[in-house]
C-alpha cells in the first residue's frame, strides 16, 4: 500500500494535486476537511484496517509533523512518498488573496508555516521524493534532488 505525505505551505497548490493526480485512486486525509486530531486518526485507521492508499494534504510543514504519518504508514507496511511544493512566499500570498471564505487563509499564519518550514528529506523515511512546482498553471513534478 501507499502513503503519500504532502509537504508545503498553504496556496501552493496541494489540494488541487490531490484532485488532478489522486482523487481516483487515494483517501484524502486533510485537517481542512476533519477538523480535529481525532477524525483524522479514525480516517487514517480506516485506511489501515481495509489496506487502502492515502493522501495527507496537511502543509506538514516540519519533520516532527510528517513523523507521525511516517511512523504510523511503516508499523502498517506502507511505501512512503512525499511531494514537497515549491513554497514561494510571495506566490503563495498572492493565491491564498484570491480565495474566499474559509479557505483564505490570514497572511500572518501562510507567514508563519513559512517560518516554520523545513525541506523534507530521504532520512525522515520516506522512500520516494517528489518536487511539485507550478509553471504555466501546470503542476511540474521533478524527482528529488538534494539541493533545491
């Protein structure tokens, strides 16, 4: 089974990866949608009772954040991938101003998962890496290189 861990800061396009490349085929698991720690822990449960690939579309900002699904997804056999998105503080600011509603996000807290930010890496556990940029309004997705 898989597990893919999303990695960047909000309005860098995460969710509308999910839509366009896992929608089909992987379970969602994203706080935006549950809400709290517990929905989520009974959803990512869920995923590994019945052997079912998942997606956690959370910014997972940190290693700490990440090593929980990381941890959980190899007890229950899971391959590990991660897509980082290219997380362009201006850019991202600028797409999170044009959303409305719940999902416009206050500018102090995009800059604050910008601060706490931090590359993800091989030696978290993960076993593939992917890179995810936005160039034309298409999502670009590079193999993972150590330098970005």
């Amino acid at each position: 089974m898989e597990a893919i861990i999303f990695c960047g800061i909000q309005a860098t396009g995460k969710s509308t990866f999910y839509q366009q490349h896992f929608f089909n085929s992987h379970v969602r698991i994203s706080l935006d949608l549950l809400s709290t720690r517990n929905r989520e822990n009974l959803f990512l449960d869920a995923c590994f009772n019945s052997f079912k690939a998942f997606v956690v579309d959370n910014t997972n900002t940190t290693m700490a954040e990440r090593n929980k699904y990381i941890l959980l997804a190899k007890e229950n056999k899971y391959r590990i991938k991660c897509y980082y998105f290219k997380s362009e503080l201006e850019k991202s600011l600028q797409r999170n101003s044009l959303r409305t509603g719940k999902a416009l996000i206050p500018e102090k807290g995009v800059l604050a998962a910008y601060k706490r930010l931090q590359i993800p890496t091989y030696e978290e556990g993960f076993d593939e890496l992917y890179y995810v940029s936005i160039q034309d309004n298409q999502f670009v997705i590079k193999n993972w290189e150590h330098e970005i």
